[in-house]
C-alpha cells in the first residue's frame, strides 16, 4: 500500500513549532534517497529539541514506522520512548512497548538483543508505576542475569537499567541501594542531558537517601558530584549544609541546622538516627583528627556531647558498621584503634593533614639534626 509520506510530513510540519520546519524538509529528502543512517541522526537532532513535544507521538506511529526495521534498533526503541512522554498513562505506555517486543521477536535479519532488552526495561519501569513492584523486581533482576551474558552492554541499556532500579528502591523506601542505584545512573549521563528540575529533585532524593541511609557513612562522593550544586543557594541549601556537618563531622553546625527537619517528614522522624549518626561521625573524625591509635572514653564523651556510659555503646556500633577497626578496654576506659574507613575528604580536612604532615616532616629534619650532633663518637666507633 503506497503511502503519501510528503503529505504526512506537510501536515505535521504546518502543525509544529515553525523551528522545526528545516527538520521535516530534511526528514522527506533522505527517507526518499533512503538514507537511513542520516535519518536517524536527524531524527535525533528532533527529539533532543523540546519544541518538537506535540507532534512527537504521531510522528512515530505515522513516519517512523514505515522504516523501523530499516534502522538501528536501539535508536528505533529510543524514538518510540522519547514519543511516549506525550502519553500520560503507565497502561497505555506499557501497551506500547509491549507491541513493539512483540513485533521485534518476529523480525529475524536485524540486531535486536539489546532492543528487546531495553524494552524489558522500561516495561517493568510502566509496572512500577502501576503498582505492580514484585513483577518488576522480577523482570529487573532477570535482565540484570542476561546483562552478564552480554560482552558491550550499551550505555543507554545501563542509564536505563540503574534508572528504573533506584525507582524500584525508592518506592521501597530502600535508601541504601538506592543511594548506589542513582549514583551508578549519574556516571552514565551527561548532566546537561537532564533538565534543571529533574537535577535538583533527584540532588534533593540522593541528598535525603544519604542522610536516612544506615549503611552511608562517607558522603564526599555525593558533596562533589556536580548535581549538588543545582541545591546551592537555593532553598535546599540546609540540606548541603546537612551533609557537609555529616561528613567532617561538626557536631555543633549539625546541631544549628537539626530545625530545619521540621522541612521533610522522613527527616523529622528519623531525629533520633541522624542524631546518632552524626556521633558515629565525630567519632570518625575525632579518631582521624588526632592520629592517634589509643583514644580514651573521656575524648570520646567531649567530643561527642554523650555521658561516659553511653561512649562504649556508640564504638561498639562503629566497629559493627565497620568505620573503625580496634579493641575496647572497659578496665581502663580507652579505644585501641589500628584502622579507619578510607573516605573522600573535604579541602579542610585535607589542609589539616598537609599540616601535620609538614609537623611531622620537622620533626624528623629536628631529630634527625640532634643525631647528627650527638652521635659523632658513635659512627666514628
């Protein structure tokens, strides 16, 4: 059956944004010359451009399916993505991509391994968002048993992967691997890929996730990322201030900041945990600040603001969570300590210990003076 593509073409170029008129021009001349790869990267350049919302949905279902076969795979699935943003229904999207494995498991000449995975994906993607979370769990973790089979996984297929996995972990109010999940979607995107508002909530969510998280005690490599300063400023700026009293741990500008979990219910509730966290990090840095291997009960109490007797429940905790390793003597009331959780550190921190490594290196110039002084008869002998 012949098919008026200029008319289809004209019709939908009258109907969008006239920016894009250059576009539809281009689309007719190389689907007529069959240039199936300049199409594609043309096709690209037409949803990366947020005027073309509108008109995306029948562009697909009325030109792009007239050649889907003839053109990667991976993309086509990407076309039909970027078209479904239009549809507002989880069940009507689900339809969609359901349609198009389907259609795909038939075709037999084509690369469609990876396609058909990424489809898979975003379907169990549309079942989270209908509620249906143990089917996607199942799905996810059966394309993550398939991805080990696979030598190159494509980059889309893991953006996509940890994308839907760290929404499968926040539905679970699972903040640990959700943390994890999200940090492993942001190193396989281009932040400038991600509209503002969708950097901030998910700096907001990551930010949230590290604070409520019970398994989360190094937080630089979030306090670097640059997602987070999308927060700066503005009025999450607590929340920065939050993590960064976490990670050095201050425990007087974490307490000047604790009024504003009033602002996130989750926060407000878990009071008594970021409390207790936030011990378990002076600890941390107490142990690391005074480079010392035998810390008594007393130091610990000080710095803390805790009463003797609670010190040696907040250390049993750290060696558990595995923040420190050592021993705890009860007769004598001190903690041996011969190793510490390796962590990212902020500029102070990093200052402070360029200054103890310039005491140290005097130090050793000093003794190493006194030697050279007083020990003359002993190397003559």
């Amino acid at each position: 059956m012949d098919v008026d593509v200029p008319g289809i073409l004209t019709t939908l170029r009258t109907e969008a944004n006239p920016q894009l008129e250059s576009l539809f021009l281009a689309f007719e001349d190389l689907y007529d010359r069959k240039l199936w790869h300049q199409l594609t990267k043309t096709l690209e350049v037409f949803y990366k451009t947020p005027s073309s919302t509108g008109v995306r949905m029948r562009l697909y279902k009325n030109f792009i399916t007239l050649f889907k076969y003839k053109i990667n795979q991976l993309k086509h699935v990407e076309f039909l993505l970027a078209s479904l943003v239009e549809v507002k229904e989880a069940s009507e999207c689900k339809g969609y991509l359901l349609e198009l494995k389907e259609e795909l498991k038939k075709q037999d000449k084509i690369d469609k391994e990876q396609a058909l995975l990424f489809l898979d994906i975003e379907i169990a993607r549309c079942k989270l968002h209908l509620k249906q979370e143990v089917e996607a769990r199942d799905d996810l973790d059966k394309i993550d048993k398939s991805f080990a089979q696979i030598d190159a996984v494509d980059l889309k297929l893991n953006q996509s992967y940890f994308s839907t996995n760290s929404e499968y972990y926040k539905v679970k109010s699972d903040y640990n691997n959700f943390y994890y999940q999200s940090l492993l979607y942001l190193s396989t995107v281009q932040l400038d890929d991600l509209q503002l508002i969708d950097q901030q909530r998910l700096a907001y969510d990551l930010s949230i996730s590290a604070l409520l998280a019970d398994k989360i005690y190094n937080f630089g490599e979030l306090l670097t990322h640059p997602i987070l300063q999308t927060l700066k400023g503005g009025e999450y700026q607590w929340i920065i201030d939050l993590l960064n009293s976490l990670n050095s741990g201050d425990i007087d500008a974490f307490s000047k900041n604790l009024h504003h979990l009033e602002k996130n219910t989750l926060l407000k509730t878990s009071e008594s945990f970021l409390k207790q966290k936030i011990c378990l990090m002076t600890l941390v840095e107490l142990v690391f600040a005074k480079s010392i291997r035998v810390i008594s009960f007393k130091d610990v109490s000080v710095a803390t603001l805790l009463s003797i007797g609670e010190v040696e429940h907040l250390v049993m905790r750290a060696l558990s969570l595995g923040l420190l390793k050592g021993s705890i003597d009860q007769i004598s009331q001190t903690i041996s300590i011969n190793w510490v959780q390796p962590r990212i550190i902020n500029q102070t921190q990093i200052a402070n210990m360029k200054q103890k490594l310039v005491a140290w290196d005097a130090n050793v110039s000093k003794l190493g003076t006194f030697m050279e002084q007083n020990g003359k008869e002993i190397w003559i002998e």
